[in-house]
C-alpha cells in the first residue's frame, strides 16, 4: 500500500518540481525578450514527465559536460529533474536575433501556471482525502 502511496505522490512531486522549472525558463525568455542575439528556450513538458516518472524515483541534478580539462565542475546548476532545454523555433525573428515572441511567452506562462495551480489543487485534495480516511470515526 505504502508503495503504491508513495508513486503517487512522487509523480505529483516531480510534475510540480518540472512545472515549477519550466516557469523559471519562460520567465527567463520574457526577461530577456529585449536582449540582442537571446534564443528563447523551452522544456518539452510531457516527454521530461515521461522520462522522469519511467523509472519512478526522484532524478538527481543534472551534471554538466566540461569539454576542456580548465572547466569547474557546477554544483546544482541546470535543471534538476533531468529537463532538457530546448530551443524555441522562432516563429518571426527579430532583426537582433532574438527569438522571444512576448505573445508565445505570455500564453505558456500563463498556460504552465494554470497548470501547476490544477495540478497542486489535486495533490491538495489527495491528500485531505487520505486524512480524511486515516482519522478515526469518533473524533
């Protein structure tokens, strides 16, 4: 029971930590949508999900590639549940090279927030239905 228990709540955690990541690299692209040469990013949502929850256990930080002996290792940079950014395919670049679309932005904000309100609302209720049924009748 325990294990089964436990499943569920570590795909609500690690969908609510990859919401909470993707939030995080779409603000970044509204941050910098007037910066020269900023190509914008994004995390493909339910293919990382899937990749994540295959083996059902929590991922560690990804580690980062150094490609000359001078690099230093980063410690917990990156995203940390094994998300792999993606960039973004410009729909209309600019004249700077920038290939943040506000429009794009704002509705994947907007669309990721909602989600993760949803997502946690139904944690949420999981969670005070198990309460619910572990309290004894008489109190």
């Amino acid at each position: 029971m325990f294990d089964r228990l436990d499943s569920l709540m570590s795909f609500h955690q690690q969908a609510l930590g990859l919401r909470a990541e993707r939030q995080q690299v779409l603000a970044t692209n509204i941050a910098n949508a007037d910066t020269p040469g900023y190509l914008a990013r994004d995390i493909d949502f339910s293919a990382t999900l899937a990749k994540a929850t295959a083996g059902n256990a929590a991922p560690g930080p990804l580690a980062l590639n150094t490609t000359q002996s001078g690099h230093q290792a980063a410690s917990g940079a990156g995203l940390s549940l094994g998300a792999d950014l993606l960039y973004r395919v410009p729909t209309q670049p600019s004249l700077d090279g920038n290939t943040v679309d506000m429009d794009v932005e704002r509705v994947n904000f907007a669309d990721n927030s909602l989600h993760y309100e949803a997502s946690l609302e139904l944690l949420t209720g999981k969670i005070q239905g198990l309460r619910l049924a572990m309290q004894s009748e008489n109190s």
